[in-house]
C-alpha cells in the first residue's frame, strides 16, 4: 500500500472501522480453520490436512443454496448439515482406515483429499470468485438526513 494512500485511510474513521472489521473477521475465519484441525488432531489423533478443503465446500455449498432459495439463514444449515453429514461418511470410510497410521501417511491421504475437493469444486463452481452478499438481516436501511434548505 502506498504511503499517500495509508495516510488518507488513517485519517478517516471510516476507512479504519472497515480495515478494523475486515482484519477481525479474516481472524476468526482462521481461528474457527485452525481450532477445528487442532479439535481434530487432538481428539482423533489425526492429522486432517483436508480441514480447509470441508470449508470451502460448505461455503460453496452455501452459495449455491443461497442461489436457489434465497435465504441466508437455510444455506447456513444446509452447508453445515450437509458438510457434517459428507465428514461423517468420509469419516466411515477413508479415516477409520488410517488411524493408528504413520503421520506421513495421514498427511498423504488428507493431502489428496484437499486436492480432489479443490478440484470438484472447480468443475461444480468454475474458479471465478463468488459471493453471497449481505444478509437482509444485517443490512442497515440508510436513515434520512434532514434537507437543508437554504431559505
């Protein structure tokens, strides 16, 4: 970033409750990613590189719900049931088989699982970015400012 353009941004409160928000809202997305690999690891003694591959296609999944019903609140629960429900199958039948493995090993397996989510989602999504939106909930009707009429 430009010095000039640090400046102006500090300058107005505006500009830094924004980069505020943004830094605290990537912060938790990547705590909730690393809190649920290190719950993972912890519990099942597993190493799940695939962690952020499950995220991606939950927040694929919601857009994808959101597109055809509209409502935020439905593609929340369907992504996170939905993912839930695919970690639980995927659980059943890969990760059963190599717990107890050589770490080198689940990092291999986990490793081509990310690979071939990223490549699902790629063939489903394209590799253009999307974005739902803004809530209606959390949207914030602009309030009327009084005319100032010079008379």
């Amino acid at each position: 970033m430009e010095t000039a353009a640090l400046a102006r941004c500090i300058s107005t409160v505006s500009c830094l409750v924004s980069q505020t928000t943004s830094g605290l809202v990537v912060g938790l997305l990547t705590f909730l990613v690393t809190s649920g690999l290190t719950l993972t690891f912890g519990i099942l003694k597993v190493v799940n590189f695939a962690h952020d591959a499950f995220y991606m296609l939950g927040a694929y999944v919601a857009y994808a719900v959101d597109l055809q019903t509209g409502s935020f609140l439905a593609a929340t629960l369907f992504a996170g049931i939905g993912i839930g429900l695919f970690a639980a199958v995927l659980e059943r039948t890969i990760v059963r088989r190599i717990y107890g493995a050589d770490v080198l090993v689940q990092l291999l397996i986990f490793y081509a699982l990310a690979l071939i989510l990223d490549d699902l989602v790629g063939i489903v999504w394209d590799v253009e970015f999307l974005s739902m939106g803004m809530p209606d909930a959390f949207r914030v009707a602009p309030t009327a400012r009084p005319s100032s009429s010079s008379s």
